[in-house]
C-alpha cells in the first residue's frame, strides 16, 4: 500500500478539537476514495459510507429536511445494519459530493449537531458547468484541504527509500556539502523514473509491481482519455469543444522558445476571451497549474504578479510526458532529450513546487532577461534555474549582479550536478528540489 502524507494530515484534523466537517479536493483518481477510507476503517469504529457518483439515488436522502436526525434517520432506513450512528465513533463519507449540493449544505447541520465526523472528497469542485450549486455553501462550517497525486518524496517512500534517507539529504542540503556518490546516482535514477511515471496512484503501483513502462503509460493514457471525457461529459455546451482544444495544445506550449500561454496556438487568432474560461475549468478540476510573470523580483510575490501574462504546466509530470509521443519514456530514462528535455524538467519542477503547495512564478522581461521559476526561500525572493544539462544561466547571473535593481541576495541552479556553491549561487541535483521548503 502506498503510503500518503494525507495520512497524517487526516490525523492531525481529527486531533483537533470540535473539527469542521472535511472537504478533500483533487483531481480524478489522484488517490482520494481510498486514502480516506483507509483512514476510517483504522480510526472510526462505525463508517458510513455514500457514494454519489455510484449512485445517484442517495442524493435523495438530502432532498428534504437537512436536519441531522432525519438525514440518520433516512440513512438508516436506506442501508440497514451498515449504517450504524454513534456519537463520537462514527464517520459520514461523502464521496464525490460534487454531484450531490444539497449534501454540501448539509454540512453545516453535521457542524452544528456534532455527533458525527463527516468527511467528503470532490474531483469537480466549482468548475463552470458541472451540475448545480449548493442552495447555500456552508461558509465557516467546512474545512477544505487539496490533495495531489503523489509527490516525488512520496515517490521515494514507494521505491523504497526511507525517511532516515531523506534526512540525510537534507542535512547535506542545510551544509551545502556534496551527496555520496552512491546516493546521488541512485537518486538521479529514481527521478527519471519519477519523470515518466509520475504520481498518479495507479501508474505508481503497476511501477512498483511490474516495472514495466508500457503498463504504466496505458494507464496514464487511458486517465488522460478520462479527463477529456469529463470535458465534454461536464463542461457547458458551448465549452466543450474549445477546453479540449485548449488542454490538448499544452505540449506545444511548453516546447515553444517562449513559453508564455499562447492563445493563438490552440487556434490561429485567437484571444483570452475566447478560451480563459477553457483554461479556468482545466484548472478547476485540478489536471495543470498556472506560474505567473513577475513584474519585479521582490517580495511579496503574489503582490508583484503579471496576473494576465502565465505559464501553464501539467500538475502530474508523468501525465505530461505520456502526452509525447511514443519514445519519449524511453529517451528520458536513457537521457536522450534532445530539445524538448527543457520542457519536461520545467515541467517536472513545476510538478514539485507545486505539490508542495507553492504557487508558482517566473521571471521575464522583453530584453530576453529570463529565469525558470522564482520562489520565496529562507525568507527572502530567489530565483531558481532548471537546467537538464549543463546550460548557461546568464539571466541569473545579471539579476545576481545588479541586486540595487532586482533585490535578489542569492540564487539556485537545479540540474544534473551534486551539491555546490559559487559565491551567492547555490547549485543543487534536481531531485532536491523537494526539499526547497517555503520557510
């Protein structure tokens, strides 16, 4: 069983006292059903179990009176001896609540009663037409945490590497000393792997169980025919055909010299409005991640950010990569990348910055002044360069220059080296970069 940090995050909303009713968003089959019910089963005596999407005729039981004890009540009558309610050992699961609203109101009566946990999970959260809104979202009686696929740390736990490892990394990390040469080639390895099959739960099991590469890209494949199925089962009418067309044109995108969104290349003149709210829903349901221009290097980034000039990445690496054509598997794990490899590594550190939780920047002036992504770490604005090869970073090292103009103290380089520093300049394997943490 693959082990998840949502675990201890389901612990630690438990532990707290007089907890709202939980909200677990993410995107489809990133791992949410499961996690959740494993978490039950092991800290509940008594779980309740509905699935909407399943079956739509539990929706029924919310259709009247929300009140708690005639939704048990109902509940009770519906399921017979499985439905068991007792205070403080029961929990309500409410899978794909999207497709039950009033579910989500009744949230609110859950919070107020007391008696019963109730955690819910949603893949379509408030994406623009998908089924109604709630007759009131319970504003102030939920609490809502994001769930990802598996993030490369998570990677490692599954490939057997354990936490006393990463510690070590992480002491190498914090005295900017080398990583053992065994170590290092052992971790540069699991990070292409990583690349290719990325985090989706399903693609990282048939990994582990079978390590066979052809497995894990039908997977990836057959998610990403899901995912566009859900575009045009769910989307409005008059979406459906441009959100397709807009998720379809991100490996061009990214493959472009300059990798600002380009509208024009899903279809030969078009504008933002035309295709932003194509572009909102696939980032609502939660498949790619938005890195936004900064004006300025300074702190606070968010405050500094060109909201109408982006990047779009694919929020799972391994889903990106397996919309490539057939080889590119094959031609990362041997490191024959050739010039798309920028892409994919972009990509890749987009995928771990963002399932950190970070929101992502870049920055780039018309003068071609550019660098991959900007971060706020160790307190202060620091840019960070993704380089697959040993590639110049003369954008870094003129922002590195001129701190009166850019307000930047130090810099770091990720890319297939060890551990080192050249004066302000911090140079680090990608596979650290999960451990750039936001403090």
């Amino acid at each position: 069983m693959l082990k998840r940090k949502i675990e201890q995050q389901l612990i630690d909303w438990k532990n707290t006292p007089d907890h709202k009713p939980l909200i677990i968003k993410g995107c489809r089959q990133c791992g949410k059903t499961f996690s959740v019910l494993d978490f039950a089963e092991k800290n509940y005596k008594h779980v309740v179990y509905l699935n909407f999407f399943e079956n739509p005729n539990y929706a029924s039981v919310f259709a009247g009176s929300l009140d708690v004890d005639n939704i048990v009540m109902l509940l009770s009558a519906l399921l017979g001896n499985s439905a068991v309610f007792e205070s403080g050992k029961t929990v309500l699961v409410l899978d794909e609540i999207q497709e039950c609203p009033e579910a989500r109101t009744a949230l609110k009566f859950f919070r107020i009663d007391g008696r019963y946990d109730v955690i819910c999970t949603g893949s379509l959260l408030g994406v623009s037409g998908y089924g109604k809104d709630p007759r009131s979202v319970p504003v102030g009686s939920e609490s809502i945490m994001d769930m990802y696929p598996l993030d490369f740390e998570e990677f490692l736990w599954a490939n057997g590497i354990p936490d006393t490892i990463i510690s070590l990394l992480q002491q190498h990390l914090d005295n900017e000393t080398p990583v053992p040469e065994a170590l290092h080639n052992r971790l540069k390895e699991l990070l292409l792997q990583y690349v290719v099959v990325g985090g989706m739960p399903d693609c990282v099991q048939a990994f582990i169980n079978t390590r066979q590469m052809n497995h894990v890209l039908q997977i990836q494949r057959d998610i990403i025919h899901s995912y566009e199925d859900d575009m045009v089962k769910y989307a409005e009418k008059k979406d459906k055909s441009r959100i397709r067309e807009c998720f379809q044109s991100i490996p061009k995108q990214l493959s472009k010299e300059n990798k600002k969104f380009q509208y024009s290349l899903i279809e030969k003149g078009a504008t933002g409005s035309k295709f932003e709210g194509s572009l909102q829903w696939i980032e609502d349901a939660g498949i790619i991640i938005r890195s936004y221009n900064l004006s300025i290097t300074e702190l606070p980034l968010d405050g500094n950010a060109e909201k109408n000039v982006f990047k779009v990445y694919m929020r799972d690496c391994g889903l990106f990569v397996s919309m490539l054509e057939d080889g590119t598997q094959y031609d990362i794990l041997k490191g024959n990348l050739f010039g798309y490899k920028g892409a994919i590594f972009e990509n890749l550190v987009a995928d771990i910055f963002g399932k950190m939780g970070r929101k992502l920047y870049y920055f780039r002036k018309d003068s071609g002044l550019e660098v991959d992504f900007v971060i706020r770490y160790k307190g202060a604005c620091t840019p960070v360069e993704v380089k697959a090869s040993n590639g110049n970073i003369k954008s870094t090292k003129t922002i590195l220059n001129h701190p009166e103009k850019y307000h930047v103290s130090s810099a770091i380089k990720l890319g297939d080296y060890n551990i080192g520093r050249a004066d302000k300049l911090l140079t680090l394997p990608l596979y650290m970069a999960f451990l750039l943490k936001t403090p």
